[in-house]
C-alpha cells in the first residue's frame, strides 16, 4: 500500500509540475478561456474490483453501477453482466471497504435507501426475444439490508416488455417505482412485503425516475406532444398522492426527442432543499440533446431550467458529436453539481446555484493510471458529496468486457463568485 501510495504521490507532483510550467510559458488552456477553475483529482485508490464470487466468464467481470448518495457513508452497487450483485460498504482512501455478495439475479440494476437498515434494489429479469423481434421482460424488485440479507424479491409483468428505473422509499415502509412497460411509463406502489397496492400507465416507455416530497409522489417521464403540429416528445412532470390520485401534470423540456423510433434518454432525480432537480438529456448519435437541469418546486412548478450545451462533445477529427457521460449530486447547501467525462483525461464539474442557476466550472485533470489498472480512466463516474467544498469521484469500466478495475478520488468543488 505505501508503494502504491508513492506511486501516486509521484505521478501527480509530476503532472502538476507540467502544468504549472504549461501556464509559465503562456499556454492558453481549454479551462482558461471559459475563465474556469482547474485542478488536478487527488486519487485516493485504483486497483482490480475483487468480488468474492467465482468469476465464470470474461463477461462476469464487475463493474460500479450505483451509489447511494443519501447515506452517511459510500455504499456501492456491483453487478455483473451475469446478473450478479454485491455491495461494497464502507469506501475509503484505501479501498472499496466490504464487499458482500447479494442473493438478487437482475439486469441494469440500481439501488434505493430503505426504512432503518434496508434497501432497495431494482431492475428487469428473463429478458427473451419473441420469434417476432418482441422483447419481452419482469420488472425486478428485491428487499435487502446493508448485510446482505434477502428479505424478498418479485417479478412484476412479463407480458410485455417491464423494466424498473426508478424506486423512492414511502413513509409506509414500501416503495414507489417507476420504469418501462412496453410503450409506456409504469408508476405503481409496492408495499412492504412486495405486493402492488396499486399502479399506473403514462406515457410513453422511454425513460423515467422517481421521488418522494411532501406527501407526494412525483414521476418525471417522457410523452407524446398533443400540441406540437409534428411528432414531439416532451419531459413532464406528475404529481401523485399517497393512493396513487393525479393531482397535477407540467412540461418541464419540450422538444427533447422528434423521432418516434428512438429510445436515447436519460433522465434522473435529485431530492435538494425544498426542491427536487430533474437532469434530462438524450443520447442517440443521430441527434444528441445537452443535458438540462430543472429545479422544480412540486407545488409551484419550474423555479430555474439551465442547458448544458459542453455535455455534448465535438470531436476534432469530424466524428459525429455525443453525449458525455453525466453524473450529478445535490451539495448540502442545495446547489446542483454534475460530472462530465468532456476528455480522455479530464472530467468537468458544473456547480449551478440553487437560488438563480448561475454556473461556475472546474477541470478536473487525471493523471496516468497505476500500473494494475494500465487502461485509460473509466468514463464512468459518479459522485458523492462530502461537503460542500469537496466531493468524491467513483469510476469502473462502462462494460465488464474491460479489465475490473475500478477508483476512487477527490476533487474541490467549483466555488461560487
């Protein structure tokens, strides 16, 4: 460990010593002239992801598919393309912390905080394609705790093409879910004991997320355009009470799809201070969409929207734009901050304000990875705030077809002027 500590150390004195000598001899970065901040992550761990499951294929490799940010301290989703899963507890500077096998079989899976010690994890199961090219698949739902102990899991559907993508923890002790049902958005109750008290279709079956403030349920989904004179798929905005009564539907980004045949969103929720954060954006090469960020008060509607217009990357060479890949978190104070892989070995954090949206930047510069990890920095990141001055970065490779290596950083947060 103090080797690769040293090791470390070394490389970023190095890339910092080049830096500076960069900005002596007047050398105009792409930080400097959006008048941004940079800095350089400090990295506090990179090494193989060990599991204690026997790896049975190339394609069983783990990689790092959610986090917790609600709780006090970093707990960790791996899965695998096998539709294993384990968490890891108690991340620090040296490591991932306690890896502990869960007894769940899902696909996409991702996770959600519990009443007391529990958890949430949720997904699709038995995907089959009909010798008619119709997808077919169970929305998955298993109850865990933090120890690895199943209390429960359920298969919803199957019938048609279900899929959960959102889960928010109910006062009831059950949990509110929201995800794909063919063509359309399913939003439905799941009680304590994994039963549907009741449910909902909306929509159209191309993204959603989930949450829970002030009695309410709030869905954020995407739908068809009723008053667009062509084909026009807007984000909009449900509220539900506690007996699953619509109360109110707002569009909060028009125009983010025109293509019927699409499905590229992305689309997520963030709880703030008296406020939830819906982040939208849409990835298809054909046509990619910045990412939006909208804070919503769910009684009042829309308070600030702010466009992203650098999470969509042009490469030099004449390629075809896309989309970065995004993570986001609320600081504790309710400012909105997002990561974005924008170059091969930088990441850019956006910090909005939570008052007016007002946007403040910071280049994130990598160094080498150690020599166990030799492939370049995964894209894949997310964040975890641990306070409003810094955050931590987690990353493992986007498919478990790479090397299961996976990292652990800090950088500063961008600070308001």
């Amino acid at each position: 460990m103090l080797d690769k500590m040293r090791y470390w150390i070394v490389r970023c004195e190095a890339c910092a010593l080049v830096f500076l000598a960069m900005l002596a001899l007047g050398v105009t970065s792409h930080a400097q002239s959006l008048n941004s901040e940079s800095q350089f992550m400090t990295p506090f761990f990179a090494g193989p992801i060990v599991t204690k499951e026997p790896r049975k294929t190339e394609r069983a490799n783990p990689v790092i598919s959610d986090l917790l940010r609600s709780s006090s301290g970093p707990t960790i989703l791996l899965v695998s393309d096998s539709g294993r899963a384990s968490l890891m507890s108690g991340a620090d500077q040296s490591g991932f912390g306690t890896v502990i096998p869960l007894p769940v079989e899902g696909y996409n899976l991702h996770l959600a905080e519990g009443s007391e010690e529990t958890l949430w994890v949720g997904g699709y199961s038995k995907p089959v394609t009909s010798v008619f090219s119709t997808r077919f698949s169970y929305g998955y739902l298993a109850k865990v705790d933090r120890r690895g102990h199943l209390y429960w899991k359920r298969e919803f559907g199957g019938q048609t093409e279900r899929r959960i993508q959102g889960m928010a923890s109910l006062p009831s002790g059950g949990v509110a879910v929201s995800g794909r049902d063919s063509d359309r958005t399913w939003l439905a109750e799941i009680s304590d004991d994994g039963g549907i008290i009741w449910e909902r279709f909306i929509g159209l079956g191309k993204g959603s997320a989930v949450a829970t403030a002030d009695g309410l349920i709030i869905l954020v989904a995407i739908e068809k355009s009723a008053a667009a004179p062509s084909y026009r798929e807007d984000v909009a905005v449900w509220l539900f009470n506690q007996v699953g009564e619509l109360l109110d539907r707002r569009v909060v980004r028009e125009g983010i799809n025109r293509n019927q045949t699409e499905y590229s969103e992305d689309i997520w929720i963030e709880r703030g201070k008296n406020a939830i954060y819906v982040f939208s954006n849409w990835t298809s090469f054909a046509q990619p969409k910045p990412l939006e960020i909208a804070k919503i008060d769910p009684r009042t509607g829309v308070i600030w929207r702010k466009e992203l217009p650098a999470t969509i990357i042009n490469p030099d060479h004449g390629s075809a734009p896309y989309s970065c890949t995004a993570a986001m978190t609320v600081l504790a104070n309710g400012d909105a901050l997002v990561a974005c892989d924008t170059n091969g070995d930088e990441i850019t954090l956006w910090r909005l304000s939570a008052e007016s949206g007002a946007l403040t930047e910071s280049i994130v510069r990598l160094s080498a990875p150690p020599r166990n990890c030799e492939e370049i920095w995964s894209p894949t990141i997310l964040l975890k705030a641990r306070s409003e001055e810094t955050v931590w970065l987690f990353g493992s490779p986007q498919s478990s077809d790479e090397k299961p290596c996976g990292w652990i950083g800090e950088a500063r947060t961008p600070q308001v002027k």
